[in-house]
C-alpha cells in the first residue's frame, strides 16, 4: 500500500472514527477541501513490506513512550511531565502532560488490534450516506461481522480497511497516513495523526489551549507521526 499523507481538518457531515475514553483522543478523517497530498506535495514512495509477523510484537509501556523522543516532544509543545501509561477505548498509549493544561498521545499497537473498534465506525459510516459503492460496502459489512463474532483479522487486512475509510471520505486510493484539526482549522482543538502500514497502527496526538491551526504546525506533527510510526513498525 502506498505512503500516501494527507493533511487537513474535519468540517461538519465529514466522517470520524472515534474511540474515546476521553473527548478528542482520535480519530479517522480528512477534509477533502484542504488535501495536503496535493497541496504540501508528501507522497512517500514504496510498497509497505510483510505484516506476517505483527502480531508477535507487544507493545509495552516503556517501548510505547518511546516511539516519541524528547526532541520530537520539545518540538510539538515544549517542555512536558514525565510519560504516564493509559489505555484509550482498549488500547495502550503513552501520554505527557504540558504545564499550559495540554497534553501529548501516542498509540502504538497491531492494526488488528486497532481493527476491534471498527464495527461502530463502519455503522457510523453507512449512517452518513458516503457509502455509495456496493463493493465497498460488502467489504466493510464483512469485516464488520468477522470484528463481531470475536475473530480478529489480519494485520495488512486492518491497515485495508484504514486505507478504505480514507478513500471513502475522498482520499487517494491507498491512503495510509492522515493528519487533522480537531474540530475544525478555525477553532482547533487538537492535532491528531494517524498511520497504519506493515500491519501496525500509530496514532499521534497534540492537545493544546493555542493552537492556531497554521500548516508549520499540521506540518511538525506530521513529521514526528512519521518517525513514530517507524519506530511502532520496528
């Protein structure tokens, strides 16, 4: 699948995949209005290699705060506490907190373990009227039913599905990254980026009280997404 980045923010009757232990943790999504794969030109090349082994990888705490380095931390926000291990809607995540009442986030886990929470963001899908193609549909229907019944699916598989909810929403086919403005570009709440390739997910999220919504900073997170999603792929 193609490294194929988009960059953006959520307007109204646009699609998210929430799972939340706390409002605004992440999600899935990106404003077809403001695609930075056209307009910042971040196309990575290459075909993301075999998952047969993703789900030999655990993702403990201490190798969770490690998929962001003090250096990527300093450039997103500045100075932040010492890591905390949480869990956000089932999964493992590593959270910082800044002395301005913001917080940083980071999900690092197999993209079938990420896939357990997509039967109610594929109902939230069919709800909005985006899906119109009945392949697709019968696709998602599928996972829907296996996720379900308590089966998990395959790692590439998972990181499929992530790449079909992109395109759903608009995106180019293969879409494996995405970064937005939560909730919208002209009030942001937070930065949230999201990857699923070589059969891991990473999920990188900055919540902060001044955020101004510019492309340096859709552009920072971006970047350090990247090098995450790297070091969550091994």
């Amino acid at each position: 699948m193609p490294n194929v980045e988009c960059l953006g923010y959520l307007r109204a009757g646009r699609i998210a995949v929430f799972v939340a232990a706390s409002a605004m943790l992440w999600l899935v999504g990106c404003s077809s209005d403001k695609s930075g794969s056209a307009s910042q030109g971040k196309v990575a090349e290459g075909v993301a290699p075999s998952s047969a082994d993703s789900a030999t990888k655990t993702s403990t705490p201490d190798a969770l705060c490690e998929l962001l380095t003090p250096a990527e931390l300093s450039s997103l926000t500045g100075e932040v506490s010492d890591p905390k291990s949480l869990a956000v809607g089932g999964l493992p995540a590593c959270h910082w907190e800044t002395p301005a009442g913001g917080r940083v986030q980071v999900i690092g886990t197999p993209a079938e373990k990420w896939a357990t929470q997509l039967p109610a963001a594929i109902e939230q899908v069919k709800r909005s009227g985006l899906l119109d193609d009945p392949e697709t549909a019968r696709k998602l229907e599928a996972a829907r039913d296996l996720i379900a019944s308590g089966k998990e699916i395959a790692p590439d598989r998972a990181c499929e599905l992530f790449s079909t909810l992109l395109e759903i929403q608009g995106q180019p086919a293969g879409s494996s990254r995405v970064v937005n403005l939560v909730p919208t570009r002209e009030n942001p709440k937070a930065i949230n980026g999201q990857a699923c390739s070589g059969g891991r997910f990473t999920s990188v999220q900055l919540v902060a009280p001044n955020l101004s919504g510019s492309d340096d900073e859709v552009s920072r997170l971006s970047s350090v997404l990247a090098s995450a999603h790297e070091r969550n792929r091994g």
